[in-house]
C-alpha cells in the first residue's frame, strides 16, 4: 500500500501471514517486521490515513511497544 503524504513512510506491504513490509522514504529498501496482530494494524493505518494523521508515528509507536518488531 503506497503511503502519500508521509515525510518518513513511502510503503506499507501486509502478508498472508504476520509479516509485514515498511518501506521509508529515506532509501528504497522494504524492511520486514512481525506484527503481533495484523488486523489491528491494518486497521489503525486505514484510520490513519483517512484521519491525515501521522503514519510514520504510528509505525514508531508500534514498534516502540513491542507490536511491531524488526526481522
């Protein structure tokens, strides 16, 4: 899923399983990280979005609680 209007979030890709792809806008490369509940996820990046709020500090807070880790 293309990401507009992020400073810091040029991509977000889901799996079929709880992988997911996060691509930022400071270099090409996807970096793949374990979500401990995708849907979630998923969801709170579609209201988000639809709200223009920062996807790049809901990624930050995903990680920086532990739901979302790095492989």
């Amino acid at each position: 899923m293309k990401i507009t209007g992020s400073s810091a979030i040029a991509e977000i890709n889901f799996t079929d399983s709880n992988e997911v792809g996060v691509q930022f806008t400071s270099q090409p490369t996807e970096y793949k990280f374990i979500s401990s509940d995708v849907d979630a996820l998923r969801s709170e990046l579609e209201s988000t979005l639809n709200k223009n709020e920062s996807v790049g500090r809901l990624i930050a807070g995903y990680r920086a609680s532990g739901k979302l880790t790095q492989v």
